[in-house]
C-alpha cells in the first residue's frame, strides 16, 4: 500500500459565503482586523497504477466539503 503509484483528476476550490471586519483590541481599536467564513470543495478520483497489496485494489473516488473560517484577506 505504501509503495503505489496513484494518480487522477480533481478540483480545488473555495467559495468565500461572507467577510467580517472587526477593530483590533490589541492597538487600542485603531486598525482593522479582516476575517471571512467560507466552503472548501476537494473532490477527484485516483487511479492506482501499482498495486503491491492484494487486498486494496481498485481505484478510489473521494469528495470533501468544509466550513472555513479564514483570517486576513480573501
């Protein structure tokens, strides 16, 4: 399992839902802090072009999604 060569297809994204701006606490409120909520999309399909364990074979779809809380910029 450890010693297969997988690849394939697949997409990346993130959809950003809204922004937040908030003051700083640290500089006595003078600068801005920005942070934004968004959803993260992983999805793809993996060939496995060595197989060195039996019982693994096959190849394998996966699909992620996520609720992101990011800090800065978008």
């Amino acid at each position: 399992m450890f010693d297969s060569f997988i690849y394939g297809p697949g997409i990346h994204t993130e959809v950003k839902i809204t922004d937040f701006n908030s003051k700083n606490p640290y500089n006595n409120g003078s600068l801005n802090q920005y942070s934004y909520l968004s959803v993260k999309i992983d999805a793809g399909y993996n060939f496995v072009a060595k197989y060195d364990y039996t019982p693994f074979k096959g190849n394998v779809s996966y699909a992620r999604l996520a609720l992101v809380w990011g800090i800065g910029n978008f």
